[in-house]
C-alpha cells in the first residue's frame, strides 16, 4: 500500500536586523518557504525551503513554483523524485518526512561559531559574542579594501583572548595573488582556524595548490553547496574542510551516506533559516561533524 501525505505551504520573508555584506552582495531580507506533511494518522512533519541561489540553489521562484504544481496529496516516491536542480526542495521535504510526528529538539552537544559583522564592526561585536558562550568567529574578508582588512583583522586578533578561533571567509572573492598574501600572513597568526573560499568557484586547481602551499587549512564553501558540487570535489582530490549548508545541499539522507562513507572534515554552516530547518540542519551536524568542529550557526543577532 502506498503511503500518502496531505501537503500544503507558505511562504515567509524576514528582513535581516542588520544587512550581511559578503564579496556576493548586500543581503537584507530571508525569504523562504515552510512546507507541511500530515499522514492518515495525523502525525505531521514541517521542514522548510530556504533557497540561496546565488550560491548554487534554485531560486525562490522556482522552488514557489514547484510547490504550487504539486497536488494537495503526495507519495514517499514524489518527495526521492525531486531533480538535483531543487536541492533546497529536496532537503526540505525529506525533513519534513524524517521529522514526522517527532518533537522540535536542537542537539546539545555542538558548539557554535558566531558571525562578525564585516569591516570594523568586528572589532566592537565580537565582545558580545564572546560573552553569550562563543569561542570561535568567523569573519568576512574580500569585502573592502586589502590594505585595510589588514589593519582590522591585526588589531582583531590582538583583541581575541588566547584561547578564541577565527575563521576568515572571502567568498570566492580574492585573486590567487591576494589569497597567498592571506594565507601568509595566517600562517603566522595561531588564532586562525581556516580560510574559507579564497577563490571562486572555477578555480579548485588553485585552491589545491595554495592547500599545499601553507600551513593554514583551506576550507571549501560555495564550491561545494550542493551535492553534485560536493561530489565533484571529493573526486578531483580535496581532502581539506568542506563548509557544507545542509539547507541547499539536497537530500539529508544521500548526505549523510557520502559523509560516513568518506569520513570527510565538514564544517555545517547556517543558511540563515527558521528554527523549523535549523533544527534539521543541527541534526545532521550533530550526527556528521567527526572532528567536532563549531557549527556555523551563530547567526541570530542578524535577524529578527
């Protein structure tokens, strides 16, 4: 017997209490979807669509788009036949299936790493973060200026106590010029986790190069948001970090095979959803993050 759900969706937007500048832009507003299951026996399940098409997903209409063609009653095989071009969609409704009838419950195990305001706002807000808990911080670089992101990331690392982590993200946003300059100055600097994304996405051969180039570990973002992306590298040779966001990485399940399979060094990061995907996304982490790394879902004080 074939296995039906009850689907229905809505849409959402929130708007950023603070824009978030990377090298891709100024963003503002999350908008998103929340989808909803309900079996004959009235378990329901949530999860939620929460696309970044700019690193790699389908775009919010697409994905509104999808939802509005589905009929009010799927099967189990409508949600595993979702095509690899709606990787927010697929992890969204797996969710939704794995989490019915299951209660809202983040792991308590993981440990967060808190996002820094761009440019010299690093500097002040780093302090509050380290106050609620935070240990490790990620800050985004390939913004301004070299001469001047030199300056504050000198005096942010003079001001992080002894024992704090940082984590530099450019966003595929420096030249393989700029990213030696980074990487030699990280080399020196113990406080430095890893560099994340140095190069765009076309450029994997270099960012083997410059792996094997520094001490400084290189951490792969935007070059792996999706699963076939995250395939590919594995394939050409990357055995550094992977950022990986499971919001846009597609299925949950197919994700969770290839991470045990290969025992890869991920990093899970925050796509800036709602509770009802983040406790999805925390989930995974919790059960995949080997080395124990801090999640990068530190992200709350950038929304409302």
């Amino acid at each position: 017997m074939v296995k039906i759900f009850n689907f229905d969706f809505r849409c959402y937007r929130r708007r950023f209490l603070q824009p978030l500048i990377t090298n891709h832009g100024i963003w503002s507003t999350r908008e998103g979807l929340i989808i909803h299951l309900r079996d004959s026996g009235g378990n329901c399940g949530w999860g939620e669509i929460a696309p970044i098409s700019w690193f790699g997903s389908e775009t919010l209409e697409e994905a509104i788009d999808f939802c509005r063609q589905l009929p009010g009653v799927i099967t189990r095989e409508m949600i595993f036949s979702i095509p690899d071009s709606l990787p927010a969609c697929q992890f969204a409704f797996e969710s939704a299936w794995e989490a019915m009838g299951n209660l809202l419950r983040y792991p308590q195990s993981l440990r967060y790493s808190g996002l820094l305001p761009a440019g010299e706002g690093a500097l002040s807000k780093w302090k509050t973060l380290w106050e609620q808990g935070y240990r490790t911080f990620k800050w985004k670089i390939g913004v301004g200026e070299f001469s001047r992101e030199w300056e504050i990331f000198d005096l942010l690392t003079r001001k992080l106590p002894p024992t704090a982590k940082l984590r530099l993200d450019a966003n595929g946003g420096l030249s393989y010029e700029e990213a030696k300059l980074w990487l030699g100055i990280c080399d020196h600097v113990s406080k430095v986790e890893f560099l994340e994304q140095p190069l765009p996405i076309p450029e994997l051969g270099g960012m083997l190069e410059l792996s094997a180039s520094f001490q400084t570990a290189i951490a792969l973002d935007e070059s792996v948001a999706t699963f076939p992306q995250l395939q590919y590298c594995f394939q050409q040779g990357w055995r550094g970090i992977f950022v990986i966001k499971p919001g846009i990485a597609g299925y949950p399940s197919r994700l969770r095979q290839f991470c045990q399979q290969h025992h890869i060094d991920a990093v899970f990061s925050s796509v800036f959803e709602t509770a009802i995907g983040r406790q999805a996304a925390l989930q995974l982490a919790a059960e995949l993050s080997p080395k124990n790394r801090a999640v990068g879902f530190g992200v709350h004080h950038f929304l409302n």
